[in-house]
C-alpha cells in the first residue's frame, strides 16, 4: 500500500488488546512526566533547570509514543509502517536526547564542563563497544533475532544508538559520579529503561509486532518514574560524602577495545562483512578514545602548572608571615644562606605589645602588626629584607657596615615609636632594637636586643662579646633561683622607717636579699628582672609576704608599736584572688591588717587604670595600707592620683636629693609633693635621705616620715629589734611643761597623730592638749 494511503487513511479498525494495554501503560507515564515538573518548579539554579530539562525530555518521548500508538489505532496502513515508524523514532530520539542532557547537567553527576565532557567520551566508549557487539549479533551471519531484527526500519538507529549511549553514560556515572551517586545511578538508569522503550516503540510500530510495542509501552511510564522517584529522593536532605576527584580506570578502554576487537574477530571468521554500522562503530570508538586521550594529556599539563604554582604558592607561604606578609624566620634563614656578601641583622620587638592584646583585644594588636610591616617596608632599601620572626618580634637584614645599620636602627626607632590608628583610638608603643654585624646574626641581635630591654627599652643596643658573658650569668641566676628558697639561701633585711623630726623607728620595709654560696650576695635589681621574667615572682612573692608577717607578729607580740612594708610585684597584684592570700596569711599569723603596708611601684600604673584600680581596692578591702612608691619617676599624673585607692604616698629618692633650684630653694618638688598628699588626706613618706641637709629640707617641707641611709640600711630583723628594745627602755628626756594657751584663741586645724604612720586632719580647741599656739602643730 502506498504511503499516501497510510497517512490519510481515517478508517477506524478494531484496536486489540495489546494495543489498548500499550495505550494505557503510555498514559500513566503522565503523572510522571507531571511530578518531573513540579520538581523543577520548587528548585532554583543548577537542580531547577536539570529538573525541567528532564520534564520536558520525558513529556516529548511521552508525546511521540502516545501520537505513535493512538495513529497505529485510527489507521488502517498495512506494515510495515515506515513513515510512521520514522516520525515516531524521530520524536523519541529528541525526548532521549533531552533526557540524556538534563542527566548530564545534574549536581553531582560533573564538577566542571570540563568533567562532564570526559564522562560523555567515556560513555561513548563504553556505547560504541555495547553497539559494535550488538551489530556483531544482529547482522549476518550471526543475526541471533533472526525475522524479528528491525532492519526494515532505518529511522529505529539513531533511538538505538541514543539508548546504547545512555546504557554507557549510566556505566560511567556509576564509577564516577560524586556520593551519593545512587541518586544520580538511578536517573541516568531510568532514562536508559526510556531510551530502550522508544526503540522498542518505533520498532514495534514500524514492523506492525505488538508484543513489542507492549513492552516500550510498558517499559517508558517505569522508566519515568525511576527518575521522578529519584528526583524526589534527592528533594531531601542528605550528607554529601567527598570523593576521589577523578577514579579514571584503565578498564574503561581496555575492556571496551577488547571486547570490541573479539567481536569483530568472531565476525570475520563466520564469514562476516563490514558494513556502514561497524564502520560507524569503529569510528566512534576510535574518535572518543583519542579525545579522551588529548583530555587526559591536557588534563595532565594543567594539573601540572597547577602543583607547580602550588609549590610556589606553599613555599611562599613557608617563607611569609601569613599577617604582615613580611619574611618568617624560615623566609629571613634562606635571605641569610643566599647572602653573598656582609649582612647586618636589625632585631626589633615591641615594648609593651602584650598589654595592648589584653586591653584592646587581639584585633586591634593584628591591625597594630600589620601597620608595624608597613612602616618597616616604608623605610628600607632594594634588596633589604623584612621579617616577622613571630609574635611582636621583627628583624630587618640589610646591606652595609654597622654604623649604617646603627643610623638605620635609630630611625626605624623613631618610626615605630609614632602612634598608631586603630578602631577606638590611638596606640601608643616603643620599641628595643639589637644590631648585630658579626657571627651568628640571629643569636648575636637577639642578644643585643634583650639587653637593650635590660637596660630600659626604647632604645638600640649594638652586639658585644661580653653580651654572651651576661646571658651565661643570666641563664645560671635563673636556675638557681628556682631552688634558692629551698635552699635557705633567701634572707630578708628590714630598713627604719622614722618619724619626723624625732626620728623613732615606727615602721620598717622588707627588703629581699639572695646570698649563694658561689655567686656571693646578688643585688636585688639583678635577680628580682630574672624572676619577673621567668615566672618565679610569685613564689618568691609569697615567700616574702608570709616571713615578713612572721616576724611582724613576732615584734607586735613583744610589744613594739611598728609596721612592716612589702614590696609588690605588678605581676602578684594581678595573680588570681591575691588579696585572698593575703587576707589568709595576716589570719594565719594573727597580725593585725592595719601593721601591714603593701607597696606598689609607680610603675604599675602604666597598666590598665582600671584593673589597677580593682585590684588595689580589692587589697584595701582586707585592711591593710597601700603605699605608692617611687612617687615622681614620671608615670603618674594628679588625676590618677586622685583615683588611686592609696593611703601612702612614697616620695622618690630622685626628688629628694634634688639640687638648689633657681629660686635658692632646695628639693622644691618635695615641698609641692607633701601638699599635695596632705590635701588628699595621705600620709607622706620621704625616701632616699642620705644627709642630714636633705632631712632638714623635707621637715621644713611638713613631710613626718623619712627613710634613708642617714636613719639606717637594711639591717637584719634582731639588729632591728635591738633598736625598738633600746627606745622601748631608754630614759626619754621629758619635754619642758608648755604655758597653758590664751583662752581667747580661735580652734584650728591641725594634723593629729593616731598611731605609727597614722595622721588626720581635726579642728582643735586651745584647751585640747595636743594644741600648740605657737605652731598650730600636735605635740608628739
């Protein structure tokens, strides 16, 4: 019958069985092809469009399989139905090969495009390997389908080869694809169970077999629902689990090769030919592996530029500060090995660095460093090389003689020695620079750099041999002072404290003093650094607090009316519930808080005011008397004076021995120094007087308590003792009777003694006994 017939033929035969079943396995793939898209209308990006696209691959091959059955229905062409066969394989192929794509563009099934490429010629391998045996099979002489093979229908090839190449990409995806792959295994899957239902629709129709119609009829609506289960599996939540980025396996040529060799082998000795289809097969097989060959090979020569600017990437970061983006100390080595002439090493550090970490956080110490870099890049040379060796420690290598370096160091001095911006206002810090130009640069500025912190900070030191002597000495205290209580080799010495003008012993400070039996006697300003330094502070501390209680309650208990004064490190005053130690020592010993004076150095309030502040409280809130010592070395203001919970102030040494002023007066400072603390209600005490001239200038000054060489050096506790004993048992000259005062004088005010070191201010009658009307003053 002519095809003209067939396609305009509108005579209506009686459908059988089979093709009524066919129909209605073909419209239950609607609902798939329905719950496809609503998958792709709740998804965004990648997923929403790999979703659609499978909506729509499904919805065309539903469509031509549907319009290819319902026609084999209405019309009466006798087969085989070619042009009908044609249009249905046509329509298919299109839905398969949009299927395919939308499998392809999966999350999940490929990284890159890239990737996607390789795993589309691997599966081109595998399909072309799958198609040249089935030609094998179908064609002469083996030709295992015999009458039923579709070679009447042409059209049947191109959903044929679409759905060997989905069997070979669903392979392929199954070894590659990233975890969970079972997602993306079951999608590819069921669009391979559709490729092979529209071959078996197109071919069923074409050559008029309804067994095989039934079975794609059957097989498309089970195929489509694989995957909208699938995508519905992967709607929920799920750990994606890492995977080898490319699992390439020699099996994927080598298996297909060989099987495709063996079956061209088996087919030439039965007496086989080839035609178009095998010569088509090679092709493919041969064309994917060489383009899966270029792919690796370039694959290979990008990996390879990538490791190495990864090595070069990792060796830079091997020899960079990762903050400033200076050297590291490894990065400042190799500047030193690749040195071919003399290098001069400039060690910085900066004083005070970790006060701004605890106080401003460690933000705004980062944005410190970072400024720190800058600066030091700001102010070198070419070929100059600056590091950070860690923490706030620098060091800059440079070209030139030692003085160069020593010019240099002064100005990088200056440099970093200027404010710093940051978020919350400004920064300010110094910094102790060593230079070294000899020997072994590192160790040798190191050197020179922790002596010049020694020596006071903010300040450049150059290398000296005898550094290494210091460091030896240093490194000798710093052991044996770790055992030096143990070892009885500790001792406290306690200096007068007087009062003014009578000079009567009413206090005493605790001095620590260190005898080894090979060093000889340590000076104190020597080994109290090392034990600052080294952490034994607190030890050695505590130590001292507790043996000055003992022997202050030892001298109370014998009736001798003194108080004891403690020396305290800034780092005891912030160890954890210090005021607590000290409440249970006075406690353990019986010693009355008031007795005990606790002096702190003026030093410590160029900390954090605040925490100093809460920290002095929480001592005065125990009962004992806190001193402020070496009142006017420079670092305490008015204001803060003002704050302090202080109720002694100590007036510095420097002050004291001060020479005649412009004016004719001597010591004109101290003066200014007991009014102020007069008028802020602290007691006043001088310290450092070593003649009696001084003695004279700060008695005239008001000041009713002295310390110093003219009253006494540190003496042992019983030498001390001797001293209360003899004033406690000497016969005292009685003072001459005083008129009785005019009773018409007005009161005034006058300071009051209440006991040792103890003062007020009162308003006193004439008839009071402490008044004086010649002076105003309290009679002792």
């Amino acid at each position: 019958m002519k095809s003209t017939e067939i396609e305009h033929s509108v005579s209506v035969q009686s459908p059988s069985g089979v093709e009524l079943a066919g129909l209605f396995g073909l419209l239950v793939a609607v609902p798939a092809v329905a719950l496809l898209g609503n998958s792709g209308r709740r998804h965004t990006g990648a997923a929403r469009r790999a979703h659609l696209m499978l909506a729509a691959g499904g919805a065309i091959v539903t469509a031509a399989a549907l319009a290819g059955v319902i026609s084999v229905l209405i019309t009466t062409a006798q087969p085989p139905r070619i042009s009908l066969g044609t249009a249905v394989a046509a329509g298919t192929a299109i839905g398969v090969l949009v299927l395919l794509v939308g499998t392809a563009v999966l999350p999940g099934a490929a990284e890159t495009p890239g990737v996607a490429v390789r795993r589309l010629l691997d599966g081109l391998v595998v399909a072309a390997a799958i198609w040249f045996v089935g030609w094998v099979l179908l064609v002469e002489p083996t030709r295992v389908l015999g009458d039923a093979t579709p070679m009447a229908c042409l059209s049947v090839v191109v959903p044929a080869g679409l759905a060997v190449a989905s069997l070979g990409l669903t392979i392929v995806l199954a070894m590659h694809a990233h975890r969970p792959r079972l997602i993306t295994v079951r999608v590819a899957s069921g669009v391979t169970f559709v490729a092979f239902a529209a071959v078996a629709i197109a071919s069923g129709i074409c050559q008029d077999q309804d067994g095989v119609v039934l079975a794609g009829a059957l097989l498309l609506p089970a195929g489509l629902f694989v995957i909208a289960r699938a995508v519905e599996v992967a709607d929920r939540p799920v750990e994606v689990v890492g995977d080898v980025p490319d699992r390439s396996n020699p099996a994927f040529a080598v298996v297909p090769i060989v099987a495709g060799v063996s079956a061209l082998g088996y087919h030439l000795a039965r007496g086989g030919t080839l035609d178009l289809y095998g010569y088509l097969g090679i092709c493919v097989v041969g064309l994917a592996l060489v383009g899966r060959q270029w792919l690796a090979l370039r694959d290979v020569r990008h990996y390879t530029l990538e490791l190495r600017e990864r090595e070069a990437h990792f060796r830079e970061l091997a020899h960079t500060d990762p903050l400033t983006g200076l050297a590291n100390r490894r990065g400042l080595r190799e500047a030193l090995a690749a040195a071919e002439e003399p290098q001069v090493l400039v060690g910085i550090d900066l004083d005070g660095f970790k006060t701004v970490n605890d106080m401003r956080g460690h933000d705004v110490g980062d944005a410190v460093l970072v400024e720190v870099g800058e600066r030091l890049r700001r102010n070198l040379l070419d070929g100059d090389v600056a590091a950070r060796l860690g923490g706030d420690e620098f060091a800059v290598l440079m070209r030139g003689t030692a003085d160069e370096a020593m010019l240099t160091a002064h100005r990088l001095l200056a440099v970093l020695c200027e404010p710093y911006e940051v978020d919350g206002g400004s920064v300010f810090l110094s910094a102790s620079i060593g230079v070294a130009d000899t020997g072994e640069l590192i160790r040798d500025a190191d050197l020179a750099l922790r002596y010049a912190k020694q020596r006071g900070k903010n300040r450049v030191e150059r290398y000296q041999a005898r550094y290494d002597e210091l460091l030896r000495r240093r490194g000798t205290l710093e052991s044996e002072l770790r055992h030096a209580i143990d070892r009885d080799q500790l001792r406290l010495v306690f200096q007068p404290v007087v009062a003014l003008p009578s000079m009567r012993p009413v206090g005493a400070e605790a001095l620590l003093r260190w005898h080894h039996p090979t060093l000889g006697a340590v000076r104190p300003d020597e080994f109290i650094p090392v034990a600052e330094e080294s952490g034994l502070i607190n030890r050695i501390g505590a130590w001292v607090l507790e043996q000055a209680c003992v022997q202050l309650a030892d001298w109370l208990s014998r009736g001798h009316d003194v108080w004891v004064s403690v020396n305290l490190s800034p780092k005891e005053l912030h160890a954890v519930d210090y005021a607590g130690q000290v409440a249970d020592v006075l406690a353990e010993h019986g010693v009355p808080a008031q007795r005990l004076v606790l002096e702190v150095t003026e030093h410590a309030v160029a900390t954090d005011m605040e925490e100093l502040i809460s920290r002095l409280a929480e001592l005065r809130a125990t009962g004992v008397r806190i001193a402020l010592d070496d009142f006017g070395a420079g670092y305490s203001s008015l204001g803060q004076l003002r704050t302090l919970p202080v109720d002694i102030l100590k007036i510095d040494h420097a002050l004291v021995a001060e020479p005649e002023s412009r004016t004719g007066t001597a010591a004109p400072l101290v003066d200014v120094v007991v009014r102020i603390g007069h008028r802020l209600g602290l007691e006043v005490l001088a310290e450092g007087i070593g003649t009696p001239a001084q003695r004279a200038v700060v008695e005239e000054a008001g000041c009713r308590l002295g310390q110093g060489s003219l009253f006494g050096w540190g003496v042992p506790a019983e030498h001390l003792e001797a001293q209360l004993q003899t004033l406690r048992t000497g016969t005292r000259t009685l003072p001459a009777p005083k008129p009785a005062p005019p009773k018409d004088l007005p009161a005034r005010s006058q300071v009051v003694a209440l006991g040792p070191g103890m003062r007020q201010l009162r308003a006193l009658l004439p008839t009071d006994p402490a008044f004086d009307a010649r002076t105003g003053e309290p009679t002792e």
